[in-house]
C-alpha cells in the first residue's frame, strides 16, 4: 500500500484495510496524525492572524500553550469524527442490504481520513478565524479548491469503502454514498 493509493481513488487501502492483520496497528498513527495536523493548522492561523481568545490576545499567551492545547483537541476532534462516520457509515452499510460488519468499517474509515488532509487548511482556517478573516492567510485562495478536492476524493473513498467492505452490488454502493451524504448534509444544516 503506497499513500499514493489514497489520493489516486484507489481500493488497495480498503483491502489493506480489511485483509492485513497489521492493519489496526497504523489505525492510531492516521487518527493522531491527522488530528495533530489539523491542531497545529489552527493554533498556526490563530497565531498568524493574532486573534483574541477569550478576551486575552494570541500574542500574550505561550506558543508551546497555544500549540499544544490546539493539538490536543484537534486529536479529540479527529477520534470523535471517526466514530462519528464509522456509526454513520454502519448505519447506511445495514440500510442497503450489506452485513454492516463494524470491525471491517472502522478499520476502513480509519483508511478514509488521509482524504481529508488537503481540506484541513480550509477547515482549520474556518474553525480558528473570525468570518472574513480568510483572505488575509497565506495561500487562501487555495484552501476552497482543495477542500473541494478532498470532499470529491472522500466520496469516491466511501463508494471504495462500501465496495470492499460490504461486497454488494455497486448500485448499492452508490445508494449507501447518497444516504451518507444526504444524512451529513442534513445534520449540518441544523
């Protein structure tokens, strides 16, 4: 398995995933790696930006706090995020007829967050900042484009994911896709 596998829409992941016995010892490496990164994107535009937090400026408070604390909860962000779409994920796999077989899902979402890095500079950039403070970043105009990407690969990465882990039919696949996507879509717009 290269990590070229996950950007070039790819199923060797998902098998990876579902096959290799080592395959739940990287579990932990994607989930913290991808939270960490997501952490220090958003203490680096908080303090990029010199925002306020609380009351009290970004330039009065320490770096090693700042960073370390936007870290942590970007971890805890990427393991709630995980059991969230592997629930959601479950839920639709049984809707369509599959076994739903929550191991092989949690193993294989895990696989999908690698998708997500090149929306982590949009997403930390909107969590961290103020509504109109995007355009002073450096390479803003980035950020939407990518996260566009990303949002592209993950579906394709879901249609994978159902394909290899359920083994239904590939109209199933697409119908289980929809589900996820319809459901998501209609959480956000609470």
């Amino acid at each position: 398995m290269l990590l070229a596998d996950f950007f070039l829409f790819r199923e060797t992941p998902y098998y990876y995933a579902r096959d290799n016995s080592r395959a739940p010892l990287l579990m932990p490496f994607l989930l913290v790696g991808m939270g960490m990164i997501y952490g220090f994107l958003v203490a680096f535009f908080q303090n990029y930006a010199g925002i306020i937090l609380h009351g009290v400026g970004v330039e009065h408070i320490s770096s090693g706090m700042l960073f370390g604390g936007n870290i942590i909860s970007g971890i805890l962000v990427a393991l709630v995020f995980h059991g969230g779409v592997t629930m959601i994920v479950w839920l639709m796999a049984k809707g369509v007829g599959g076994p739903g077989n929550l191991t092989m899902l949690y193993r294989a979402t895990a696989y999908l967050l690698p998708q997500a890095l090149l929306a982590l500079p949009f997403l930390a950039s909107k969590s961290a900042l103020p509504d109109g403070a995007i355009e002073f970043l450096p390479y803003s105009w980035l950020y939407m484009p990518l996260a566009a990407y990303a949002l592209i690969s993950i579906i394709v990465g879901l249609f994978h994911v159902f394909r290899v882990t359920q083994q239904v039919m590939d109209l199933r696949c697409v119908m289980a896709v929809f589900l996820v996507i319809f459901f998501c879509s209609t959480v956000l717009m609470l």
